[in-house]
C-alpha cells in the first residue's frame, strides 16, 4: 500500500518525487510497472520492506523491516544500465561514510565494511516502447539486526544499526543517498564516461587487490589491475595476460 509521496524541486533529476509504500514484492518490479505509465524521469519508489527482493544473479535480497529498499527510474543517454549501476555505488558509500560506516566499494557495487556487505545495487536497462529505461534499486542494512537476516548471509553481511552507535533513520538516510545520487546522475548527463570510471576506479577498493573470480567459462585468478572504458574489471593473470571480468562471483583474497 502507498503510505505517502514526496517532492525535492531541489534535485535535478533522481527523487524530485519519491513514492513510499510499506510493502512491495520487489521496487524494482514496482518501478518497471511504472514505466507503462508516462512516468517522470527519477521517479524513486521506496519500500518498508519487500516480500520478494532480488539481488544479482537472481539471488534473493532479504528485504526485513528496518532496510532500505528503493529504485530509481532513469532514462539516460545510452544503454548504460551495467555502467550507471557500477557508478551508483559512489554515492552508496558515500551516503554510508556519511553516516559513520566507512564503507569501501568492492567490485561492482558492493558496500563493503570490514568485508561485510551492507548494501547492494541492482541496475536494470529496460526497453518500453522503443524507449531504454534503467531502474537502479538499492538496499541498504540501516536499522536491521543481523538475526533478522537469512542464516547463510549473516556471516558476509552486516548492517548500520551493528556498526554505528547513533540511529539513522530510514527517510533521513534516504533524503541524503538521493541527493548524492541526483548529484552523481547529473554528472553523467554532463559529463564523459571514461571521467566517471575514473573516479570509480579510484574508489573502488578492490583494485590492487588479489582476486578470484569465477566466470561461465571457469576461474581466473590475479590482481585487480584496472576498469576497463566499458567498466568491466581488468584482472592480470600472474603470466601478465589481462582479463576482463564482468559477471560472475568475485572474492577478493588479500
Ligand atoms: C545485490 O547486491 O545482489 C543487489 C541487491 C539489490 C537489492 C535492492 S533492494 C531495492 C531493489 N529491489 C529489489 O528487488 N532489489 C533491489
């Protein structure tokens, strides 16, 4: 059920209206519903809890009360849900650095701390009538107990409420996550690409990183070296050979 909506003319583009509801299946699904709709672009729906949220490689997301769960409706300039998906992950850290966490940015768009996650992205690119939508849904562990997550993911994961002493609430956090992004947004429609992955590049603290990566075709491992112009991970092999790495898992091992 829709529990209210509200208006930022301040933003640019990201959350100028925001749209609560207390429950969903998934924000993502709700806000793709939307895009049959003329619906305005930014347009963010944030959700109390979901019933069925999802996380990359068509994971589960446990989506309890006390988390935040939105999704922004973008149209942006190219097919580039992969690449604002990965930038995204900027002002996710730095709404969470905000707040106290002093999360790193593992490679996509895992907010990591201490090697735990505690928020996640999912970017969608979406065609409706011959026009590309990107829905960019986030969560984020704010006021979660780490019980109240499944068993298998508590060990991996932790959450605002375990790591700062001060509470944030959800509309608090919300309000300065969409500025961040409305700002990040506004940068990518003015700005080239290539500039932003740098910048990602040097935020994202797997780079210089030993890793593993498991891919369809088998495992590589090697250094993070690099982000590649399309923003792929570029792994060197211990022989020197490159390798771009872009779905899969990935463990980061020292
Ligand atoms: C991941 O790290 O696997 C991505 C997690 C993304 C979760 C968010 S919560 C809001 C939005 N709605 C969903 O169903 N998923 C995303």
């Amino acid at each position: 059920m829709k529990v209210g909506e509200f208006h930022d003319a301040n933003r640019k583009v990201v959350g100028r209206t925001v749209v609560h509801h207390d429950v969903l299946e998934s924000t993502n699904e709700t806000a793709k519903e939307l895009l049959e709709a003329d619906v305005e672009e930014g347009l963010v729906v944030w959700a109390d809890r979901q019933a069925a949220g999802r996380g990359r490689h068509g994971r589960a997301w446990a989506s309890p009360l006390g988390g935040l769960y939105a999704s922004a409706i973008l149209r942006p300039k190219a097919a580039d849900a992969w690449v604002i998906g990965l930038l995204m992950g900027m002002p996710v850290i730095k709404a969470l650095r905000h707040f106290g966490v002093l999360a790193g940015l593992k490679y996509p768009n895992d907010a990591v701390y201490q090697g735990r996650k505690i928020a996640g992205i999912l970017s969608e690119g979406v065609y409706r009538h011959d026009v590309y939508h990107v829905v960019v849904g986030i969560g984020v562990n704010t006021n979660v107990d780490l019980e109240k997550l499944p068993a298998d993911v508590q060990p991996k994961a932790t959450t605002l409420k375990r790591e700062v002493n001060l509470f944030v609430a959800n509309d608090e956090f919300l309000d300065y996550l969409l500025n961040q992004m409305d700002d990040l947004y506004s940068r990518y429609r003015n700005t080239r690409t290539e500039f932003l992955l740098k910048d990602y590049r040097g935020q994202c603290t797997t780079i210089g990183k030993s890793v593993l990566a498991t891919t369809a075709t088998g495992k590589v491992t090697g250094r993070a070296y690099d982000i590649s112009p399309t923003g792929a991970l570029i792994i060197m092999e211990e022989s020197g050979r490159k390798i771009e790495f872009v779905e899969g898992g990935l463990e980061v091992l020292k």
